[in-house]
C-alpha cells in the first residue's frame, strides 16, 4: 500500500529542479505545473502550456529519480493528460 504524500512536497520537489507554476491571468494559464492533492496517498500534476507531452515526461523522470512512483494518465473523455504521484 503507497504511502501518504503531500502536494506541498512534490511542489517544493519540482520548484527545486526548476519548475515554474502555471498560474491563472487574464483568463489564460500561463506554462508551468500545477500540483493538486488527489487523496492521502495520492498527488496529481499537471502541465499547462506548449510542449505538454514532454515537459510531463521530464517531470516524470524527475520525480521517479527522487523514489517516487509516477504513472501518466489522461481523465476521461480525452481530458487533460496528469501524472499521478505516489510514494511507494
């Protein structure tokens, strides 16, 4: 059974290897990564902006060199791809 983990974490994890946030103006998001808490053993991260497939691959190599277990997923429907982040 995963460990709980908390969205805080995987932030500060992406803001050190240089990530920027994706933040909401003008009525557009502007690139970078939002982190969502998904649950107590489970954070979602999403990338907002040009280049969404690859910066979200990179994320992911990131965050399994750090000991966590990421899976790439999309939400129903054709919605937005996410990386689900757990602690193993």
């Amino acid at each position: 059974m995963a460990r709980r983990i908390k969205a805080a974490d995987v932030e500060r994890l992406l803001t050190d290897q240089g990530h920027g946030f994706s933040e909401f103006e003008a009525g557009e998001w502007d690139p970078g990564f939002r982190v969502a808490q998904a649950g107590p053993r489970q954070v979602n991260v999403f990338y907002d902006g040009p280049g969404e497939a690859d910066q979200l691959t990179a994320i992911t190599t990131e965050l399994r060199a750090k000991g966590l277990h990421v899976v790439a997923t999309q939400q129903d429907r054709g919605g937005r791809r996410r990386l689900e982040v757990t602690r193993p």
